[in-house]
C-alpha cells in the first residue's frame, strides 16, 4: 500500500514501464526452456507442468521450510553475520536484486492457508494429490523504485536463479480491476 502511487505513477509513464508493458510472461515449455507465452503459443506447444515431487503434505512443509532458508541466504545481504532474517523483516538494496530498495521476508506460507488453496484449487481434480501443486510455499517480495529498476532487477533474477515461471502483470490484458501492477 505505502508504493502503490509511486507504483501507479511509473507504470504510467515513468522510466521503463513502456518496456516493462511490452514484456512477455515465461513458463517452462519444451523440456525446460524458459520461453515467452506468445512464441509458445505460435508453435502450439503446451507449457511444462511445475509441481512438487512430495505429494505428502507434513513432507512439502518441511522441504518448504528449508526451501525458506536457502531462499532468504540468496536473496538477502551479501554479509549474514548477524541475527537471522525475521518474517516481516526487510533489508535494503538485497544481493538477489541490487536495483531494489528492498526484500521482505513474509515468511513461509502457513499450513492453513497451503491446505485451503490445495483444497479449492486442485482438489476437484487431484484429491489426495493436490499438495504437488503448491510451488509458492516459499516466497519472498521484492520492491523497486519504479519499472526501470524493476527491469534491471527481472534480469539479474533470471540471470542468476533457475527461474521456471514469470508472470508479468503489467502488460495491458494482465492488470487487474483495481489497477495492480506487478511481477510474479
């Protein structure tokens, strides 16, 4: 909420949202090659499935706890001498994205909220295997200054992680009804 008019004011107009609103969303297709939707779709080519090898939730948890560590030693300071990265904890210009103002940790997703989305959206059709689907147990946000920034940033993720997805919520058709704009 404190960035949304800083948001909204440069997705229209500021530095870089012209090319940050022409950028395609990513998924995995063709065994493993991180593609925009558009040319997949002109080869007619389904995009890979991303889904958890575990299927046992207790298991899934646990692996998204450690999961959670790695992520936060990625992402955070280039030194970690200190205490650890607290949920709700933010650190300024982190080593994963050196454009950003700053990472937050929100802490890893919590059991209830993992059960209520594996049971309303992939229940119907996976029952007991709808917990291989949970891929965002483990999360971390980023926030940048306007969409230059952002840009920059985007890169030196893709450049520097295995990145299987990338969603980009600025382009035209992808904005929400209340205006958001953003990069998953």
């Amino acid at each position: 909420a404190p960035f949304r008019a800083d948001a909204q004011g440069s997705a229209n107009g500021g530095d870089g949202s012209a090319q940050l609103r022409a950028r395609s969303s990513q998924r995995l297709f063709m065994d493993g090659l991180l593609m925009d939707d558009v040319e997949a779709w002109q080869k007619q080519c389904e995009p890979d499935p991303i889904r958890q090898l575990e299927e046992d939730f207790n298991v899934l948890m646990e692996h998204a706890e450690a999961a959670h560590q790695v992520l936060l030693q990625a992402v955070g300071p280039r030194s970690r001498a200190g205490p650890e990265w607290r949920i709700g904890e933010r650190y300024d210009r982190p080593q994963a994205a050196r454009s950003a103002l700053f990472a937050m940790n929100p802490g890893v997703k919590s059991r209830s909220a993992a059960q209520m989305k594996a049971f309303v959206r992939y229940g119907p059709s996976e029952g007991p295997r709808r917990f291989r689907h949970l891929v965002d147990l483990s999360r971390v946000t980023i926030v940048f200054s306007d969409c230059a920034t952002l840009r920059s940033g985007l890169e030196q993720i893709l450049d520097e992680f295995e990145v299987v997805d990338v969603r980009n919520h600025y382009l035209p058709n992808a904005v929400g009804l209340i205006g958001e704009r953003y990069v998953q």
